[in-house]
C-alpha cells in the first residue's frame, strides 16, 4: 500500500500561502560563504574566496516590511494583531491529525520556489517524531517531486557520530532539509554540534549552521523551548536563524500567529474523526481501604502528601484528595473502620525517588506518586476494559471491512511487564494484559455477532497473531522495557522502538497484515500515530496528567482504504476511547485541556473576531472589516448586554440569534450573514423551542405497518397492569421498629460493586466541549468475594442511637442480610439513613388493595382512541422503543430518564403511560409514570411500572405525592398474580431499574 497525499486541501494551503506571504517582497538571492577558518578568527569567513562555496538563505526585507506583511495575514485570517514584531518567531497552530506535518514540509519547497530558500532544520522534541518527520519525507519524496519538477533536495536525520552531514548541509546548492531532536543540541558542554571536529574540516558544526542562516522549523514548540529562556529556546537561537515557524496544536508561547486550525475548526469542519467515549466508573466499591498517592512536597520545612481516600462524608462515602503527615492515622482523616491500623509513615520528596511509606495490618507499602494500594482488584477492571475494547473494534470491523477499511486499536499501559515479561532463561513470556486479551478476544469470537469475522478461522492462533507490542528495544535487540527518554541510552532504545513502528506504518494498513491490537508504553503519546485507529484504550490513569488531547490525537486522523485514498464522514470516522472516567468528566477534563493549551475560551467573543469579515467595495472588490470596525461592532454587543465586559456571551445573544432580532448598526446589516455566523460558532447552538405549538403524537409503527402497541411483546406487558383496583384504608399505629422494618424493605437495591459503562459521542464547538450519550450502556458485576465484613451494630448504632436490641430486630425482620454481604459499606449507609428517616417522618397509613373482576381493565384500543398530544420543547423525538413516535416528558427527570431508556441495549420496549391509565387512592387520582419491558441475557423478560424521582426517599418528596406512590405500590402488589407479574418501582435512573432486575 502507498498513501495517497492530496495536494489541493484549501486549509493547508492557506497555512502554506500564510507562512510564503511573511516574505511578500523578498527577492529571489542567496548568500555564498566560505567553508574555511580565517586563521585569525574562530569564525566562518564570509567573505567569497576561491575555496569550495556554501549556499545560505538571506532576507533582504526590513523588519517593518516584515511588520506589514504580518498584519495583513492577520486582518486576513482575522486573528489577534501583534502589534510590534518582537522576534522573528511566527506561530503556526493546527490541530493534531490536520496534517500539520505535510504542510511545513510543503511549506518549505514553496519558499524555495518563490525565495530561493534552501537550507532548512526541523528541530522536535523525541525520537517518536523525529522517526515520524523522516518517515513522511520517504513517503511524500515522489508527491513533491511531482509538484515541485526539477527541484533537487536531501534529506537526512542529524547524528552526532556522522558529523560530515553537517558539512554537506552547508555547502550544497540543493534544498537540505536536517532532522534533529533538541536533546542533540540543547547542551553545550556534550553536544558535539559545539566542538571542532576533523569532519566538519576543524569547525564546529554549529558555526556552519549559523552561517547558512537557515529557517528553522519547530515542531511541537511546547516540548522544545523549555520555556521562554530554556535551553531548548536557547539552541534554536544558536543557529541565528533567518526565521523560526512554530507548529503545534497546543502552543504555550504564541509567537506572532499567522495561521490557525484549532480543536473547534477542526471538528467543525470535520478534517479529524469525530470522538465518542466509552466510559467506566466504579460505583459503590468502597469496601475495602484505598489509597492513592497524588503528590508529595516540602513547603517550608514541612514535608506532606496529597492522597486520594475514601472519606465518609456527611451524604456518603466520597473519594477525595486529603493532606497527609508522617504518621496520621488514616481511619482518623476518612472517618472509617475500615482503615484501622493503617497510618502513613516516612514520606520521601527526594527528586526522582519520591515515595509515601503506608504502614496496614499484614506489612508495609511504599507507594510512589500515582500508585493506588487497596480498592477492586485492578486487573478486573482493566480486564473490562480490554473486553470492551474488542467488542467495539469488532462493532467496528464489522461495518468497516467490506469498506476496505481496515481497524486497528490502541491500548496505552504504564509499564511493559504488564505486557511482555521474561522468565529466568530470558524467554519472553506474556503478562497479564496479553494473557487476558487472548482470553476474551477467543470468547468474544465465539460470539454469534461476530460470526461472519471468523469463519473458517483458527481463533487460537489469531488471537496471539492480532496484537503486540512496541516498546523500547534493548542494544540486542531481545528484551522490551519502558520507554524513557531522559538519557542517551534512553534515545537510543527509543529509536530502536520507534523505527519498527514507523517502516510498519503502511503494512499495519493492510489486510495482509493480521496485526490489529497494538499495546504501548505511557510515553508513546507524540510522534506516533496511524489513519486507521478507532479504538484508544487507557489501561492507566489519565485524570492527573494532562494528556486527554495527547492520547485522542493518537487516533484523530481520517481513515484510509486499502488503496491508501482517505475515506472522509463522521459515519465512517468515529474514534472511541475507552476510558476509567465518567464522559461528563472526561468531556469537562477534555474542555479545560483545550482551553489551557489553545488559549481557546469558549463562549467568548474578543474584539478582533469580526476583523476577518468581507466587504465589498464599490468596483465588487472584496476587503476584510478590520480590526478598528470589529471592535466597533463588539462594543455594540457588548452595550446592548449580549456580552459582558469580557466578552462573555450572553443568553440574549443566543435568543436572539434563533429568532432572528439581533440588532446590528446601519453600517453592518449587509455582513449581517457573515456576523451571525461568527456568532453562532462562539455561542453555539441554542434550540428553543415554540411553547405555544402543541402537537399530536403519532403511535409507532413497525416495518410492517403494524402499530406497536398491538405487538405481542407490548400485550404481555399490558395484561400484567391493565386492571383496575378498588381500595380499603387500615388504620394501625405502627411502631417505630416495624416502620423502620418495612421502610427498609422498600429501600433502593444494594449493589454489588460494579463498573458502569456509557458511550458518549463527544462534540467539539466554540461554545465548548458537550458529551452525549449514546445507545450502548452496560454494567458489568465485578466479584469481591475477599471483603471482610464490619461490625454492623456498632457501626449503626453510631449512626443511628438506637439500642443494639432494635437493631437486631429491624434488621432480622427487613429480611436484607444477604445484602449486607453483598456490599457492606451500601447497606450501612442505606439502612441507617432509612431509620433516621423513620425516626422523623410521618409514615402513610396503610392501604389494601383488591383487584376487580376480569372485566375490570384499561383497553389496548384506548392507546388509539385517546389522542395524545404535547408541546415540542417538552418532547423526546425520534423514539424507536417507546409505542409512540415522541415521548412527552413533564419534567426534565422524566426527559433525561426517557433518554437512558433509549439508550440501554436492556431495555426492549416502554410506554409513558397515559393520563387516562389511573389508579384510584384516598387523595385522587394517581397517574403512575412508565411501563417498561426488560431483557436479561437476551432471554429472560422481566415487566415494571416505574415511577420516576429525583430522590428515593419520601420526605424529599410532598406528603401527597409520597402518599399516592405508596398507593401505587400496593395496587400494583395487588396485581401481581400470576407467572412473571409486573413489579412497580421508584426509580431515579435507569440504572435503579436494572439494579431491581438483578435481583
């Protein structure tokens, strides 16, 4: 396979003509220089002699035409004016997977032709890129021969050991284009490009550097400078460069910008894969002492810990970050038997050795900065983890395959022996996240879903032939370690590493090639990356690094097909990411990255941001606004109260733009269009919808035609509920411990610990970054058959100061122990809240229920006769398992609940009953909330009326509202005949239900 380059792409060429235009002016020239010492000098001698010449670059423009070709570029693509042109640094900010790369090496030929610029130095931050770089100059050689006829040039990777490069980069008349990592470069006192050498003819390869005056091109400036006076900023500066262009997608130091493709105009434009996420949170797994060590420090003499605990706090057990000292006892600060006899002991802040020694019953721990002690059994989780990760590449490989498309998947892991370890005798032998990948991709290829990938397939040897490794490689070339690159043994195993991953780049492409899995080190995060990743899996923790855009854009890329042509559409290009945090939090984690590594602020308008806007003149030319109008038009927003003083956007701005009164001056209604566009990508999308217009909503059909609610599954439901119910009240003063037995009985479910899956499509606007979840959730029963149980009465009688007697028998007459054994920590917390709840509420008397006679029932036909309509701005559209068409939601619980039912494969089909559908109690008419039909296992079918709350406990709720669910409870108890009857619960969320399934 051979990779198609496209040459026409117009947002790189309009970096290309932004990066050509700075030297608008400049004539075609060069500067001819000897190569040898003046005896009386240590410097090149420029003056032209009759000994071999060197080429160099040399502008001929003053810094204030410079200026002005600046400022035009900026009006141009209306970005932020610089004002003064402090340095000869231009920044050039594109995002990851836009081809960033391809466009600074076109870049350079096009300086070439139009200036007769022709000594060039790419300086990167790794060995990963710097492979990368050379790799794309091999494979782009013929696409620029073909653009650029008769150009002769050469290109080479910067090696200390072959030092006569340097020499030729000098003297050639060809385009020279010299790869180098700044660690080659940034110390003076080791680096051989600041001695003399006998292969430079007795210079030092830095002065015939400098005498070229070459452009140097940054790739990754972030990682480079070491800051603004680093010694990476340093180097660069050593070469006097004729110029400097900064590329990244996360730039620090924004040197006079003249080009810009952020994360929002990349997704906008959809240039890069659209990103969805499939995210895993542990839920109710505090049954055993966790500790995670954050940080260490020493600040003025006192030497501290930041932990991550699970801490008991006034709603629950919440895991948190606390300071801690030598010696604190943990069950103190967490407030938790759980962790008795675990104190901190010595912590170390010592550079490179940092450590906090744990001291817990059974021996010592001594955790560095990141490692966790305690908590599920990690390798449960990760093995979740890795299932799903198959099961979405195979989703994917499915659909993607007859495309010509082939899928590969990433995972990132923080150390190779969890991968690949080695025995006594030096033999490779697998870890634990190869032995658990080939256990659940045998399984997940025995499912019939993916029967059509695997047919006539040997699973037991495609298993180990579809994933490896590529991690540094030892001087023999026999054993993988971890990937460090803070030395020059460490560079030099790197390469190793890293030129395998880059030859193999187009054969990973290839069907040929049955590698699919492909596991990496922590530090394979740059440099790196293929068109064809659509899964990215962390087997680590990334919320304390930031390192989210790092390791998406590992797989933002668009795809290619077998023949190497790039296959464009978000149908088609979605790369999920698996990760151990919620969506909300990694959309929020992922938002706060872009803004502080952009310097985008979203929902902010600045005063330069219409500057770009066309206006046509009286001869049909157009010209941009400029800035002086721009800021005219943001200080009218900003009087009118649609920003704040900062720019904030404002709610009007957004109403007025959906209904079209944004008021504009007379001077800028024909760029009316122009303007709210701009507006809208800053404010992003607000839908408001016409309260007054009422809708009918239609019954969904089937493919058929057939009206759902008249299929057999929705009439199994219905039988189980239709029937109607009279009443008799029973007055009885309960005493307090039957109160506290019967409220405990209709408790919420005690869940095992488990880990919750949700799929997110992520969605990247000016107005911020928005996660929306999407059909896929799951939950998976994790096993902690190891916890040791608490002593439950001192521990309630703490919480609850009821006698030990009367625990004792709330809890024998609830009938719950067994969920006490299944998760300790829950059911403390639930059954003691539900007594002091008790203990201060006023109980609903008691009703009995009696079903009527077998004529007694609501009608299926009435879902037809009895229209049902809503208002648009309270409707879910486009439903596919509810009998309607639109679900009509009376609160925004009800919406979003709506939505989750939607979502989750578990649910198979619901209604949202309708008004007429009533159950008689002593306060009125009661008008239960769902009918919901639910599968498990694909087999066994379970039926619920479902009422939803926002909370689960009744004196959260109105007396009357809670009075007529304890109606609902025993009507539906009072039909609950029969094999399979429907049970009636509160729920919160979808997950409630589930958890109600499960038992």
């Amino acid at each position: 396979m051979k990779l198609h380059f496209e040459s026409d792409l117009d947002y790189q060429l309009s970096a290309i003509e932004a990066v050509c235009d700075l030297f608008r002016g400049q004539e075609t020239c060069r500067t001819e220089f000897t190569v040898t010492r003046d005896s009386a000098s240590t410097q090149i001698n420029l003056d032209v002699a009759d000994s071999e010449l060197g080429i160099g670059n040399r502008l001929t423009l003053l810094d204030d035409e410079i200026q002005k070709n600046l400022a035009d570029i900026q009006l141009r693509h209306g970005l932020r004016p610089s004002g003064a042109l402090v340095s000869g640094d231009f920044t050039i900010e594109m995002e990851t997977g836009t081809g960033k790369t391809y466009v600074y090496l076109r870049s350079i030929f096009e300086l070439n032709k139009r200036y007769g610029f022709t000594k060039f130095v790419i300086v990167v931050p790794s060995v990963a890129i710097k492979e990368g770089v050379y790799k794309t100059l091999q494979i782009t050689e013929a696409h620029f021969k073909g653009l650029y006829a008769g150009v002769s040039y050469d290109y080479f990777l910067y090696d200390s050991a072959k030092l006569g490069q340097v020499r030729n980069f000098a003297t050639s008349a060809n385009v020279q284009i010299m790869v180098v990592t700044v660690g080659a470069i940034n110390k003076k006192d080791v680096n051989n490009l600041y001695k003399d050498s006998e292969k430079t003819g007795g210079e030092k390869p830095i002065d015939l550097i400098k005498a070229t005056r070459p452009i140097v091109i940054v790739d990754e400036p972030q990682s480079v400078d070491g800051g603004l006076q680093g010694s990476g900023k340093q180097a660069l500066d050593a070469m006097t460069p004729l110029s400097t262009l900064r590329y990244s997608a996360t730039h620090v130091d924004k040197y006079h910008m003249v080009y810009q493709l952020n994360a929002v105009d990349a997704h906008a434009k959809r240039l890069v894969k659209q990103i969805e996420v499939a995210a895993a949170t542990l839920e109710d797994a505090h049954n055993k002492p966790y500790v995670r060590v954050v940080s260490v420090s020493n600040k003025r003499g006192t030497i501290s810990a930041r932990v991550e605990l699970d801490v008991q706090t006034a709603t629950g057990v919440k895991r948190r970050e606390e300071t801690v000292h030598d010696g604190d006892d943990l069950q103190q600060t967490t407030k938790r038997a759980v962790y008795a006899d675990c104190r901190v002991g010595e912590i170390r802040v010592e550079q490179g050795n940092e450590y906090v020694e744990l001291r817990v019953p059974g021996g010592e721990q001594s955790l560095r900065p990141g490692q966790a002690w305690g908590d599920i059994d990690a390798l449960a989780v990760q093995r979740e983890m890795i299932r799903r990760t198959i099961r979405e590449h195979l989703d994917k490989e499915r659909r993607l395959r007859p495309q010509g498309i082939k899928v590969l998947s990433l995972f990132f892991i923080d150390e190779v022996s969890k991968y690949r370890q080695y025995d006594a005798e030096g033999k490779a032998v697998k870890g634990d996240y190869a032995r658990i990948f080939e256990e659940e991709y045998r399984r997940a290829a025995k499912l019939p879903a993916y029967s059509s990938l695997f047919a006539e397939v040997d699973v037991t040897s495609t298993a180990e032939d579809v994933h490896d490794g590529y991690f540094s490689i030892d001087k023999k070339g026999e054993r993988w370690s971890d990937t460090a690159e803070s030395n020059q043994t460490g560079r030099d195993s790197a390469e190793r590493a890293y030129n395998l991953i880059m030859k193999d780049k187009e054969r990973l492409l290839s069907f040929e090639t049955p590698l699919k899995f492909i596991f990496s080190h922590s530090a394979l995060k740059e440099g790196w990356d293929n068109p064809n990743v659509f899964q990215i899996c962390t087997l680590r923790d990334i919320q304390s690094e930031r390192e989210r855009r790092q390791t998406i854009g590992r797989g933002l890329r668009l795809c290619v097909n077998q023949e190497g042509e790039r296959v464009r559409g978000f149908e088609v290009n979605t790369l999920t990411v698996i990760a151990m945090e919620s969506y909300e939090s990694f959309a929020e984690n992922l938002q706060r990255e872009i803004e502080q590594e952009t310097g985008i602020r979203f929902g902010i308008l600045e005063p330069h941001q219409f500057a770009a806007v066309s206006v046509s003149g009286p001869d049909g030319a157009s010209t941009p606004l400029g800035f002086d109008q721009s800021k005219v038009l943001w200080d009218h927003l900003k009087a009118a109260g649609h920003i704040d003083h900062k720019g904030k956007v404002q709610d009007s701005l957004k109403i007025a733009l959906v209904d079209g009164t944004l008021d504009l001056p007379p001077d800028f209604e024909a760029q009316r269009g122009q303007i709210a566009e701009v507006l809208r990508k800053v404010s992003g999308r607000l839908e408001i919808k016409n309260a007054d217009e009422r809708r009918q909503i239609p019954l969904r059909k089937d493919a058929g035609g057939k009206a759902i609610y008249l299929s057999d599954e929705f009439k199994a439901l219905w039988d189980r509920i239709k029937h109607q119910t009279t009443y008799r009240v029973q007055f009885d003063n309960a005493k307090l411990i039957a109160d506290c037995v019967e409220a405990l009985q209709r408790a919420e479910p005690i869940k095992k610990a488990r880990l919750q899956w949700r799929k997110a499509d992520v969605s990247i606007g000016k107005a911020g970054v928005e996660a929306t979840e999407k059909t896929g959730a799951l939950t998976v029963v994790l096993d902690e058959s190891d916890v040791e149980l608490p002593d439950i009465l001192t521990d309630m009688q703490d919480r609850t100061q009821l006698t030990r007697r009367s625990i004792t028998a709330i809890l024998i007459g609830s009938g719950r122990l067994d969920d006490f054994k299944r998760n300790p920590q829950q059911f403390i917390e639930i059954a003691s809240e539900t007594i002091n709840r008790c203990k201060r509420m006023a109980l609903v008397d008691g009703i009995k229920y009696q079903r009527l006679g077998e004529t007694q029932f609501y009608a299926q036909e009435l879902f037809q006769q009895e229209e049902l309509t809503g208002y648009l701005k309270n409707m879910l559209s486009g439903a596919n398992k509810s009998i309607y068409e639109s679900v009509v939601c009376d609160s925004e619980t009800e919406r979003t609940f709506a939505d989750q039912l939607e979502k989750n494969d578990a649910i198979k089909l619901y209604a949202k009953l309708p008004g007429w559908f009533k159950v008689p109690t002593p306060l009125g008419s009661y008008n239960p909330d769902w009918a919901i039909l639910v599968e498990i296992d694909g087999e066994q079918r379970l039926y619920f009326a479902v009422e939803t709350k926002s909370s689960l406990f009744t004196d959260d709720l109105r007396d009357k509202e809670s009075a007529k669910i304890a109606c609902g409870r025993a009507h539906f108890r009072a039909l609950a005949v029969g094999e399979s009857p429907a049970r009636y619960i509160v729920a919160r969320n979808v997950d409630d239900v589930l958890a109600e399934a499960a038992r």
